[in-house]
C-alpha cells in the first residue's frame, strides 16, 4: 500500500466523510508548533463571516497560532519543486462550524517566500502574506511589518503526552479550512492521521498577533508540538 493510501485508509480521526473527488495537493508538515489561547466567544463573533457559526469547548472559544514548516508540496501526479516546495508558515486561527462539520477559520496566514504567496493565492486560492520567518532547530522569528506581528519563542525538549484529552483532539483533528470567497464561503478540505502530539517546553520572548477584539500578547493556555505529518489536501469548494 503506497503513503497516500495508507493516508486515505486511516479515517477514524474526521468527523465527516472523505471529499468524493480526487485530491489535489500533498505536503508534509514538520516541527508543528500550537499555542492555544482561551477566548470568549464575544471577542471573535464579529470578526468571522456571519454564514459560519463559531465552535466553542465548554462554551468557550478557542484561537491558535500554529507555526511548522512545509517540505515536499506538490501538485498531485507532479515531483515536488526545489525552493519552491518548502518554506515556512505561520497561521492565527480559531475554530468554527458550518453545515455541522467542523472546521478552522484563519485570521492570517503568513510564509517566508514571496513566491509562495503567489502560487498560493493564484492555485489555492488563500491569502497568503509575505513575512519575515527565520527557523532554527532550536529558535523560530518572524516579523511581518506591515502587519505590526511578530514572533519570537526559543523550543526545549520536547516530551510525550500523559494523555491525549478531547480538548487535545478537538483543537486539532480538524479537516476543513473556510474562507470568504467572492462574498460566499469556501471551503478546504484536507486530510491526515491522527496528529502524534507532544508536549513541549517553550520560552515566548515575544509576541503579538490579533485574532479579532483578542490580542495574542500573553502566555498560551495549552501548547502542542508534532514532529511530522503528511497531508493530502483538495481544491476550494463553495459551500
């Protein structure tokens, strides 16, 4: 059985079926980072588009910043591409719903590479920005100037999870991606194995993102962290 198939037979962890047409994309995500953030729902509720209802856990909202590096993107049937099929991304999101499946709505979605913000917006159809990410084994940076974000944390030691809780599983086996598309919602649908989630010992140096009325300024409620995972992923549908 090839990685893709294997990827595709591994469906315990969606909470709704596999798209029926062909996947588009695959990528692989490295050294995933997540900070979690607590928020309640009045700080987000006018900052995502009305058709999508916010998901909450105990009533409670939740954002992320979520920050790894993709290696080996490429078009399906197609070899990955040297400097363009790798780079580094850093997403803010919080956590919706809509037509009862689950999914994850970005505030802002940023990458190292210029030329990836215009492969992505033009093949994808995401709003990519253009951000300046310096990642080490040991260090990540990035500041988007126009944007006033930014970033700087040092990574430690990672160690296994004592338990993986439903929170840990509702923040991230998440399949869907919605966007505003032409003043109607889109959405993307990706898939992977259940994510193998780590704790991790982390300094926050500095940082400062928005996720509507919320200010990512202070220490995270929750961290995650992922060594590796592949990722199919398919072209925007309206919904």
């Amino acid at each position: 059985m090839s990685k893709i198939d294997e990827i595709l037979a591994s469906t315990s962890n969606r909470h709704y079926p596999l798209p029926d047409k062909k996947w588009k994309y695959f990528q692989q995500w490295h050294d995933t980072l997540f900070f979690h953030w607590e928020v309640p729902v009045y700080f987000l509720r006018e900052h995502i588009p009305k058709e999508i209802e916010l998901d909450t856990f105990n009533n409670m909202s939740w954002v992320s910043l979520v920050a790894f590096e993709v290696k080996n993107m490429r078009f399906r049937n197609a070899p990955a591409l040297p400097y363009i099929s790798n780079f580094h991304e850093i997403n803010i999101r919080t956590y919706v719903i809509k037509d009862e499946i689950p999914g994850i709505y970005m505030f802002s979605i940023e990458t190292d590479k210029l030329i990836e913000v215009l492969l992505t917006r033009i093949f994808i159809g995401l709003p990519y920005q253009r951000s300046a990410i310096k990642r080490s084994a040991k260090k990540i940076v990035s500041k988007n100037t126009a944007k006033n974000q930014r970033l700087d944390v040092t990574i430690g030691n990672t160690r296994p999870l004592t338990e993986k809780t439903a929170l840990d599983y509702w923040l991230t086996e998440r399949h869907s991606l919605y966007e505003t598309c032409e003043n109607k919602i889109c959405r993307f649908d990706i898939h992977h194995k259940e994510w193998d989630l780590k704790d991790l010992n982390v300094s926050i140096n500095d940082i400062l993102y928005d996720a509507g009325k919320f200010s990512l300024s202070i220490l995270p409620d929750k961290i995650h962290y992922s060594k590796k995972l592949d990722v199919i992923l398919w072209g925007k549908e309206e919904t």
